[in-house]
C-alpha cells in the first residue's frame, strides 16, 4: 500500500507529465504553424517533419510503456530532432571509434572504443581519473564506464539538463534549471575525440606505465628501487 509521501508523489507526477505533454504540444503547433506559412522556408518545412518522425517514435515508446509523456520544448529540440538514433559510431584516425548512445534521460553519454592491443585495455577507468602513475596525465573528463577496450562518460548528472524525466517516487525532480546544460551531438563528439586523442597519447608516452598500473608490477619495481638504493 502507498504511504502518503509515495501517494503525493504519484499525484505529483501525473501533473507534470500532463504538463509537459502540454508543453511538448505547444513546441510541436509552433513549428507546424511556421512551416504552414505560404512563404514558410524549405528549413521550416524539413523541421516540422522531423518533428513528426520524432513525436511518432515517442509515441510508440509510450504505447509500449518505455515512456511517460513526449519530451517537452527545450535547448535539445533542434538536436533530437536531427539525430532521432538511440545510437551513432563514428570511425576516428588510428583504429578508435567514437560511440555517442542516448541514455534513459535521452541525453548523450559518450564512448571511445581502442583499438586491438592498447594498453589501457582491460584497465579499470578510475584508474584514468583518480589514480594515474606519477608522469601520466588524467583523462579530460570524469570517465564512468569501462568494459575492455571501451571507456566513457555520461551527461546524466547534476549540473546535465536532461531533455526527459521520469516521475518516480523518490527519485521525482524537476527539470534542470537556467544554469545546468544540455550537450549536443556535436559537442559530445568532440569530447569523444578529446577522450580518443587522450588514449592516443597514452599509448604512444605512457603505453609501459599504463601497462603495469594495477597489476602489482609498480610495487615490485618500487620494492627494487629502494632495495637498488639501499
């Protein structure tokens, strides 16, 4: 049975989804207004259809209860309009791919994937953050995923503005104000690169350090120097 916290927070989510399917409706009549004009541009026209491919997905995934209510009208409405995947590769120098996925919140988290025999492969990534040997610089960004030869970040915290929230329970907040932000594809690609170029530069001056971070290696050598010294 629903306690009266859990009970308001239920109502509470029922009036901000109706709002932003309110929301969401007055984006969508704007842009059909404006591509109906009679001298309405070929950019407003090609806008409001993708506008209606994109509505049509959300509307699928509500019928299939993947969703709540459609995305209302924010700073992501140019960029989920043109990128309606929930995911992209692009294929960088050197063997890397960049891999940009939509998360739950429909806002982008970024990969890069190495190439066959880096060093940082099977690497935990806070090993990247928190702990790099002495000499080795840090990744450019605060990484939050690793699984073999794949590392990335997300744009799902606090100072993020998410384009879609779930109303649930006690996780119920509301959408991210003036002062957070929201990352385009371009801008996240870019990060990719940055992250890429970053890995690059870790197996072309650090491969040997890398490589025997973590693995007991260090301390041996460690162990070694001050006996060396002794």
């Amino acid at each position: 049975m629903l306690s009266t916290v859990d009970h308001l927070f239920a109502e509470l989510a029922k009036i901000d989804s109706a709002r932003d399917n309110a929301l969401a409706k007055i984006s969508d009549e704007k842009l059909r207004i404006e591509a109906e004009k009679t001298r309405a541009s070929e950019y407003s026209k090609k806008a409001w259809e993708k506008r209606q491919a994109r509505r049509a997905r959300e509307n699928d995934a509500i019928r299939r209860g993947c969703m709540t209510h459609n995305i209302p009208s924010g700073p992501w409405d140019r960029d989920l309009d043109e990128y309606q995947e929930r995911e992209y590769v692009v294929v960088l120098d050197g063997g890397y791919k960049a891999i940009l996925r939509r998360n739950i919140h429909w806002s982008w988290n970024g990969y890069v994937e190495l190439p066959e025999g880096h060093c940082a492969i099977g690497k935990d990534y806070d090993l990247f953050c928190y702990g790099c040997p002495a000499g080795v610089p840090s990744a450019p960004m605060e990484l939050t995923y690793e699984d073999g030869d794949r590392f990335g970040f997300d744009h799902a915290h606090w100072n993020d503005s998410f384009p879609y929230r779930e109303y649930v329970g006690m996780e119920y907040s509301y959408h991210a104000g003036e002062s957070k932000e929201y990352l385009p594809y371009d801008a996240v690609l870019e990060e990719c690169r940055e992250l890429a170029q970053y890995f690059r530069t870790l197996q072309s001056d650090h491969a040997e350090a890398i490589r025997k971070a973590g693995s007991g290696e260090e301390e041996e050598d460690a162990t070694e120097a001050e006996e060396s010294a002794e």
